[in-house]
C-alpha cells in the first residue's frame, strides 16, 4: 500500500478504530488528473475545514465515463489512477485517499459519513448529486471559492499548441 492511499474497507476500518484522530472529517472527489495549482490550493482550503482530509479519487473507468474524449484531445484520464492516487497522497493536506468506480461519490458518502463535504464554488447545492447523502448522514457542504480557474483540459490543448 502506498501511503495514505486506502481501500474503501481499510478506511472505514482505520476510521472506525480510531474515530477521534479523524474526525471531523472533511471529504471531497474528483479526478485530479493533472494536478494544478487551482488543486492544490482547493485542498489547502478544504483541509482548514476539520481535523482530516479524505479525497475520494474518481477510478480510471468512472472519469472516462465522467470526460468523454473530446476532438482533438486525448482520452482522459491523462495519467493513471495509481499514480494521481500517489501524488494526491504526497500532498500535505491529504490524510488520505481512496479510490472509487461510481460517477458520483454517494456510495463513499453514505459508509464513510463525513462531517463536511468540499467541492469547488463553480457548482451548486441544489445540482450536486452527493447532497442528499451528505445531509442524510448528518454532513454539512461547503462550496470553496475557486482562486485559480484552471482546468486539466485547458492544459492538454495548451500543450497540444505548443507542441504543432
């Protein structure tokens, strides 16, 4: 096992033999695929909302699912889930991150019940498909601000131009 990278079962394990060194817990997913300072900064933020960070990292199957290839680009994911599991893992906000196949992280919200859940301020309570989840198990959202638009895409065609 890499580093603070665990299976669903080793987390909730982990989680329930020693709640009090977790909680309150902080959760949030996504891709990270090529991971950016808007990243890095978003999970800073998170990180500064409990005690732990948990980062449910969407599996190389769900994202291509997720970001269907787009014209001109390559398919995504860009880098393998493994690898963006081990850098995620290396960051020091992440306490820990777990892999998941589902397109949206209700299954991982559902057992693991964080206290508060984190996506970024371009999405909206009343659309995020995780929200019943975590208001069912007694969780709290929080949209953070996004202080550097940036995204995975816009740095694939950037590089694809540098490189014509």
């Amino acid at each position: 096992m890499i580093s603070g990278v665990y299976t669903l079962r080793e987390l909730e394990e982990a989680i329930a033999s020693a709640a009090g060194n977790w909680r309150p817990i902080v959760f949030t997913n996504g891709c990270f695929d090529i991971l950016h300072c808007g990243h890095v900064r978003y999970l800073q933020a998170a990180k500064k909302l409990g005690r732990t960070l948990v980062v449910g990292l969407n599996s190389d199957e769900s994202v291509q699912t997720i970001k269907p290839q787009q014209p001109g680009l390559p398919p995504r994911p860009i880098v393998p889930e493994n690898q963006r599991a081990e850098v995620l893992a290396a960051l020091k906000p992440v306490d820990a991150v777990v892999i998941f196949s589902e397109i949206t992280a209700t299954k991982l919200i559902n057992i693991l019940k964080p206290d508060i859940y984190v996506k970024g301020g371009d999405y909206q309570l009343e659309t995020l498909p995780e929200a019943p989840a975590v208001i069912a198990g007694g969780g709290k959202i929080s949209l953070i601000e996004i202080e550097v638009p940036s995204s995975t895409s816009a740095i694939v065609q950037r590089i694809l131009q540098l490189g014509a």
